[in-house]
C-alpha cells in the first residue's frame, strides 16, 4: 500500500463535491476517462500528481491528466510494467510538447549511493521523468533528425 502524498489534499478528486467522479479514474470506457482528465485539467496538482504516478510506476487508471495508455507510453512500459518500446515517440506527459523538445540526461539517484539513472525531461516545462527505455527512445530520435539533417545539407 503506497501512503497518500502531501498534495492530496488539494487534490481536485478528492474533494467531496467531486465524490461522483470518483468511479471515472479507473473505468474502462474512454468517455469515463475523458471525464476524469477533464478534472484533472482543473487540478492545482496535476503536476505533483502526474510526477508522482511516473515517480511510482502507475500503469492504471488516470493520473495526473494522463490515461493508462499516456502513462504506459511515457514510461515505455507495456501493461505488466515491463520496459518495451512503444511504436511512437514519447511526449512531455505534462504540457504535450513534442519529442523534438525532449532530451536526456544521466543524474544520481534519489536514494543516493553510487549508482545513477536516465532520465528524459522537457525542454518547454521542464518536467522530468525516469525512464530508461524512453531515454533511449528521445536519443534514437535525436540521432534520426541528425541523420535526416546531415542528408539535407549533402
Ligand atoms: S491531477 Fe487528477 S488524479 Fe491527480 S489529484 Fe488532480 S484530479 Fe486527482
Ligand atoms: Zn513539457
């Protein structure tokens, strides 16, 4: 069981007047999806959120504005959890920017020790996520657009 973070609290569908939504965030039917994410673009948290369900490897349900198959994209995970490549580029989860404003980079990792992780972020929102197989997904496409560029100028 994963505590409730701090931002909860001001979360949007936690709000008592929200209650009726509740069922939305883990339905099936896309237009019940739809509607959860349309309280979550009214969320004071959805950054946290979205952060935190990427941070905590949330493949079900909504969070954060991003249905199960956004959150499996931008983690390149399949639906057991599992890393794999998804047939499109991944995108900023957060403000939608498109791969072409994403980059890597190699930091430490939050629990410390010697070990470090990829991470991909967003040069728009400056969101940034752990995810390996998307790190390497943004840099495949870098090298795609260097090639098509050093073809150009042949
Ligand atoms: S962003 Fe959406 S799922 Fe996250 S706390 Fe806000 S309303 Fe709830
Ligand atoms: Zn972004």
């Amino acid at each position: 069981m994963i505590d409730s973070p701090d931002w909860h609290e001001d979360a949007e569908c936690a709000k008592p007047e929200n209650a009726e939504y509740a069922n939305n965030f883990f339905a099936n039917k896309p237009s019940q999806q739809n509607s959860a994410k349309k309280l979550c673009d009214m969320c004071p948290v959805r950054k946290d959120c979205a952060q935190w369900a990427l941070n905590n490897k949330q493949i079900w349900g909504v969070w954060g504005g991003l249905d199960y198959k956004e959150l499996r994209r931008t983690l390149s995970v399949n639906w057991q959890g599992q890393e794999m490549r998804h047939k499109r580029f991944p995108l900023c989860p957060y403000c939608k920017a498109k791969t072409d404003s994403l980059d890597t980079k190699t930091v430490d990792r939050p629990e410390g020790g010697r070990s470090t992780m990829k991470v991909v972020y967003c040069n728009e929102c400056r969101f940034i996520w752990q995810s390996r197989t998307s790190a390497n997904a943004v840099e495949a496409f870098k090298a795609i657009q260097e090639k098509k560029q050093r073809n150009d100028k042949k």
